[in-house]
C-alpha cells in the first residue's frame, strides 16, 4: 500500500532536509575558519650542510609562547645549520634540541622569536578513536602551508618503536614533522613516514610528545659542523618540485 503524505507532513520533512543541509554547510565552512587559526603555529624547517647546500626539508609546529618547536628528528639529523620560515616570511634560526626521542623519531627544540611565539597549538594527550577527522599541515615537497584532510585509520603498534596513528590524510616528502590536527584545532599527532600504498601514512601520537622530558639544551646534531653553528643568513632557499603542465 502506497502511503500518502499530507500537504503538512511534506512541509515537515521540507524542514527536515534542509535543516540536515545547513548543517553539512555548516561543517564544511568550519574547516576553511580551522585552517586559518592553524597555519599561523606552522612552519617550514630548512636544514644545510657546512657548504651552505640544502640537504633537509620539513616542517614543524610551535607548541607553547617560548617559542619551542616539535619536528621529526630525521628532518635536522646531520645538518649543520638549520632554518625555520613562518607564515609572513620571517626566518629564524633553530639553535639548540632540549628533548629528543629517537624510537618516536620527535625533537623538541628551541627558535629563537623575539617576544616569544605569537602562535601556537595545544597538544592533547588523548588517544584518538579510528574514524576521527583531522587535518595534516606542512609543507609538502615545499609547498608551504599545505593542508590536507582525512581521518584517523587505526592505531598500530610497530615493533620497538611503540604506537602510531595511521592517518588518510595525503602526505609527502617535505610534510615530516608537520601537526595532526583534530576539529578542535588540538595537535594529536607529528607526521612521521609514510609506506608505499593509497595514503598510508603515519604520526607519532599526541601522548608521545607531552612525554618529551626536557633537558639540557644541545646543539644540532650535525656531524659535518663540529658542533659550531654557522652565522645565520637572510631568506631561506626552499627546493622547489619539479611541475610538469599536461
């Protein structure tokens, strides 16, 4: 039997629909006013040789007023100098690490801001569940402040390096280091690496970082300076990719 529906319940789920509507529209807007309150704590992180030469290119996040940064230690590992570019353009130099943790592959070092950061994330501890959104920030193959969404995937346990949270979220050479965010606008994660597949790709959890002891501070581990910092210089030459028009 077919049912028939009255002039008043049409009406009624009129409503209904276009209610559900506003509310993807809703949703969707959030995510470019979410973008714009993240990209300010992100930065690009440029490391070189002794010659001067580009040898690393990543990203990192500032999480507190002082100006400390998280990154990938794998981004500074062996450089001689290192560099940082916010989003106005201006350069610092990333002078010293105050807590590393080589399993997660995690730095904590300290940039150099006048005044302190203007810009920061709050990281949150909490394990995410499989299936919560988020947004990945960095600067992909140079591509500064690049953001990409996905979700959560799952959370899995890597032999002798403890856990890490497969994200859908499209990474590439260039993102290491750059935040995980939740709707929240929170840091849940660090991008770490990613393995040959369809967006498999993975982040030290939140937990991870809020366990990073600090300590003395240290210099660079570049094994090419002799633990001397180069003078720093203006500008910061990032490697551009290599774009073909078809």
């Amino acid at each position: 039997m077919v049912k028939h529906w009255s002039a008043a319940g049409l009406a009624v789920l009129f409503l209904f629909i276009s209610a559900g509507g506003l509310g993807s529209a809703r949703a969707q807007d959030s995510l470019p006013e979410l973008i714009k309150r993240v990209v300010p704590a992100v930065v690009t992180v440029v490391g070189y040789n002794a010659a001067g030469k580009a040898i690393r290119l990543g990203s990192g996040v500032f999480i507190d007023p002082e100006g400390h940064l998280i990154t990938n230690l794998h981004v500074i590992k062996g450089v001689a100098r290192a560099e940082v570019k916010l989003l106005k353009g201006e350069v610092y130099p990333l002078t010293e690490m105050v807590a590393v943790d080589e399993k997660a592959d995690l730095v904590k070092a300290v940039v150099n801001l006048p005044g302190g950061a203007p810009h920061y994330l709050t990281v949150s501890g909490a394990r995410p569940d499989a299936g919560v959104r988020v947004i990945v920030m960095g600067s992909p193959l140079g591509l500064e402040q690049t953001a990409t969404d996905g979700m959560v995937s799952a959370i899995r346990t890597m032999r002798d390096r403890g856990e890490f949270l497969q994200i859908s979220a499209p990474i590439s050479p260039g993102s290491s280091g750059g935040p995980v965010v939740n709707m929240a606008g929170q840091v849940i994660g660090i991008v770490t690496f990613q393995v040959k597949g369809q967006n498999l790709n993975f982040a030290v959890p939140g937990y991870r970082i809020l366990a990073l002891r600090d300590g003395p501070p240290r210099p660079l581990p570049g094994l090419g300076a002799q633990g001397k910092s180069l003078p720093a210089r203006p500008g910061v030459n990032i490697p551009r990719p290599q774009m073909q028009v078809r």
